[in-house]
C-alpha cells in the first residue's frame, strides 16, 4: 500500500507539471514560431497523450486503492469478529476457571469443618475412654473388695460347715442313745428329751442358715459374673466404635495428639478384662463352691436319714 501511494503521489505530480506546462505553452501559443509550428503541435499532442495516460494510470491506481481499501474495511471486520468470538471464549475460560476455583475453595472449606469436627469427636471420644477408664478402674476396685468379702465369708462357712461336720458323729450318738433310752426314759427325762430336740433344731436351723448364705452367696456371684459380661460387652462395643471413628477419620488425614496415651489405654484394656475375668471366673474358687454345696447336700441327706429333719 505505501508503494501504490507513492506512485500514485509521482504520478500526481507528474501530471500537475505537465499540466502547468501545458497551460504555459497555451498561453504561448499566440504567438506562433514559424520556423518550427509541426514539431509544437507533436510535442502538445505528445503531452496530451502523456497526460490520458497519467489519468488512465490515476483511475487505475484510485480503482487498486479502493479495492484494497475495501479489502482492509473487510480484514478489519473479520479481524473485529475473530477478536470478538476469541475474547468472549477467554472471558467463558475465565469465568469456569473462577467457577473451578470458588467450587475448589467449597471443598476445602468443607474438609476443613470435617477435620475440625473430627478433631472434636476425637476429644470426645479420649475423654469418654478417660472416663470408662477411671470407672473400670473403680469397679476393679470394688469387685476387688466384693471379692475379699466373699472369700472370707467363704472362709467362715467353710469354717461352720467343717465344726457341723465334726459334730455330725456326737450329734448322731446322742440320736441313737436318746432312741434307746425313750422307752425306758420315765418323766423326768421328758426335759432332757425336749432339750436335745431343741438342740437338734437349732442344729438344723443353723444348717439351713448356712445353706441360705451359701445360696445368696452363689446368686450374688452370677448376679456379679453377668454384670461383669455386660460391662466387657459394653467396653467391646466402645473400643470397636472407637476404631471405627479413628479408620474414618484417618482417611481425612486428621492429625490425632496424644497417640500413645490412646494406645496405652488399649492395650491397657484387654489386660483389665483379663483380670476382672480371672477374679470372677476362676477356676480355683470353683471346685471349692461345688464341694461347699456337695457337702452341704451330703449333710441334709445324712440328717434326713438320721431322723433329724
């Protein structure tokens, strides 16, 4: 475009030039020189010519230049169109990538009110272990006590039941001596008769005592074995839930303080149950209750057959 304006800038002025010295020799031409009037007439008739072609040469050159000022008008609006079409496809990228962003900024928002209450119910959960620790830690203590109790009363009824059976041959001479001597025995044995048979009573009565504290002793000890399966059902239960919340929250990767106290404390547990176990379920306190009430039944039999019940 700069080269046909220049051009046509030369052409133009080659034309304003020829025509000044066209006009100049027309005014000239009132005057006419004999010694050469054909070769005036050629040059006027060249320059005549000249300037048909420089005007040819203008109307071209104004034809090429409104022809590609047309072309620029026409790459000027496609260049305006795609200009357009290209920034309304950055400003819809730009407007997802803010979408993306602010969803982004959602989720972690959200993650985070997780962590924060994962981190609660993790407190609470350790202060909830505390606590169940602290209580398992008093029922030990009270079964241990429970326990002493019930082995010294164990202790004195193994004591009773031993002097009732070391009585059990005197008690019995006195029956068979008393049967020999009742049909001789006149009234004044009548008192004597009463006494023994008070005796006897009491005797039986004690016995049924004793077989009343053992029952109440056997029953208070299932009553305690299933409080005792209860409570380990129970620490089952929460230790499972327990780690159960503790997989869920790992998988948040929510740091947990205080890992090892939460590992003492389970593996504190099991060790507590074992030892509740043992001290109500032992097998060495067993056989010693059932020969208790084996013999207790022998007793009852043997006085029975005695005559005494």
């Amino acid at each position: 475009m700069a080269s046909l304006q220049d051009s046509r800038d030369q052409a133009l002025n080659k034309a304003q030039e020829l025509s000044l010295r066209l006009e100049e020799m027309s005014k000239a031409g009132g005057v006419p020189v004999p010694s050469s009037p054909g070769g005036s007439t050629g040059e006027v008739w060249g320059l005549k010519n000249a300037l048909q072609a420089l005007q040819n040469d203008r109307e071209r050159l104004l034809e090429q230049l409104q022809t590609q000022a047309t072309e620029l008008k026409k790459l000027k609006s496609e260049l305006a169109r795609l200009g357009a079409g290209e920034l309304i496809k950055v400003s819809q990228e730009l407007y997802e990538e803010r979408k993306r962003n602010e969803d982004m900024l959602s989720i972690i928002m959200q993650l985070e009110n997780v962590a924060e209450m994962g981190k609660q119910q993790i407190e609470t959960l350790r202060l909830e272990r505390m606590d169940w620790m602290a209580q398992a830690e008093q029922l030990k203590q009270q079964t241990l006590t429970t326990l002493s109790e019930r082995d010294q009363q164990l202790r004195q009824l193994s004591a009773m039941l031993e002097e009732a059976r070391t009585q059990k041959p005197k008690l019995q001479q006195e029956h068979y001596q008393r049967e020999g001597t009742e049909e001789v025995d006149s009234a004044p044995g009548a008192p004597q008769e009463r006494s023994s048979l008070s005796d006897s009573h009491a005797y039986i009565a004690e016995v049924k005592e004793l077989q009343g504290r053992l029952d109440q002793e056997m029953q208070q000890r299932v009553a305690a074995e299933e409080q005792l399966m209860a409570t380990q059902d129970q620490f089952k239960r929460q230790g499972t839930w327990h780690s159960a919340q503790e997989e869920d929250h790992s998988e948040t990767a929510v740091f947990i303080e205080q890992e090892g106290a939460v590992t003492r404390a389970r593996r504190g547990g099991p060790s507590l149950m074992r030892m509740l176990r043992g001290a109500f379920c032992s097998r060495q306190r067993t056989p010693l209750l059932l020969s208790l009430y084996l013999l207790t039944v022998h007793i009852l039999l043997l006085m029975c057959l005695g005559g005494l019940l």
